[in-house]
C-alpha cells in the first residue's frame, strides 16, 4: 500500500513538477552561485534647513538649495561599496564626505557622529573618534569629492565590511576639501554645510 502511493506521488510530481522540500505557494529557490547583494539608491535635493525634509543645507552658499544628491548602496561578498554622485554644489571645489550615525535635522550637530565599523572605545558625544585606528576610511565611509566647473562631482569608496544591525542614517558634507588623517584630528572636517538622511538599508 505504501509503495502504491508512492508511486501516485511520483507520477504527480513527473507530470506537474514538485518542487523538493518548498512549501505551496512559496517561490522555489534557486541556487546561488555567490552571495546576495543587498542595496539601496536614494536620492535628495537640498533645501534650507528651516524647510528640508530630507536633504539640508546649512550654508546655502556652500552647499546650495536644488543641489542634487544620488546615494547607492552595495553589499556583497562581504564588501560593501558606496557611490554618491552631485550635481549642482560649488563648483571647482572640494567636500569632505562621510557617513554619519544619525539622521539630519534642523542643525548640522543633529547627524551625529562619522559611521565607525569598529566604534572607538574613546570617543564620547563630546569628543568624536580621532585616532586613526578608528577615525581611517576602512573603517568609516569617506566619500571626498572635488566637483567640476558645473558643480557636478562623484566619489565611490569600497570597505571591507557590510552592515550588522547598525547602518548609517546620513552622508554629511563638510567645509574643508578633505579629511584629516592625522593623530588627534584624524576624520576632522571643518562645518557641516550639508546632510542627507539615507538610511543605508
Ligand atoms: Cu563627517
């Protein structure tokens, strides 16, 4: 008898296809050939701070209302790689970039400190990471970026890590063209002129 059914079993499967363990009404899986890639694409135009909702400018001189931000966001492979492209900022003139914990607000502060993979034991509301051992762009998301005679401008950085629970809510422009780098400024910037809230996933 059980044999029987067996064979009932598959013939049904021969003829309309059973798809091994899947429940019904689920999708059947497919083999992966590498490891999913999870990401996100957003985009912001500043406002002044008084009237954004998403993207703020804090110096609308520097960062000027109707500037463009576009955010992509890639894992995979245990990597993840970070692109922003802007149109319309200054031009012929450098930001510093980064990811920030927090997302923005009516003043620059609000963004809270750079996204650190591994977080400095130092460092305090008060005092933000500085050591290079943290403060470095492997272990944050720096995206400096110089823009043309348009103000147009991209950066792309790749880390070696990808997110756990705590992601980045923000990508923060700051005043001086570059990073800092060294002992006891390392991830000093100067102002925030501007910040868009992206959450990373
Ligand atoms: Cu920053």
């Amino acid at each position: 008898m059980r044999i029987g059914i067996g064979i009932v079993v598959a013939a049904l499967c021969a003829a309309v296809g059973c798809g091994g363990e899947s429940e019904p009404g689920r999708p059947q899986q497919t083999t992966r050939v590498s490891e999913p890639e999870v990401g996100t694409r957003q985009i912001g135009i500043l406002a002044p701070a008084e009237a954004a909702d998403t993207a703020f400018t804090y110096d609308t001189a520097a960062a000027p209302p109707g500037a463009e931000l576009e955010l992509e966001v890639v894992e995979a492979d245990g990597m993840t790689t970070v692109r922003l492209s802007t149109e319309l900022l200054q031009p012929n003139r450098g930001y510093a970039v980064h990811a920030h914990t927090e997302p923005c607000g009516r003043n620059g502060a609000d963004a809270g400190p750079h996204f650190q993979h591994e977080v400095d034991p130092a460092a305090t509301p008060d005092r933000p990471s500085v050591d290079p051992a943290y403060a470095n762009p492997r272990n944050e998301i720096w995206l400096d970026l110089t823009t043309d005679g348009q103000g147009n401008g991209s950066a792309e950085t790749t880390v070696p890590f990808v997110f756990d629970d705590r992601v980045p809510s923000s990508i923060v422009l700051h005043e001086q063209p570059t990073t800092a780098t060294e002992h006891g400024r390392a991830g000093s910037a100067g102002a925030r002129l501007a910040c868009f809230t992206a959450p990373f996933r």
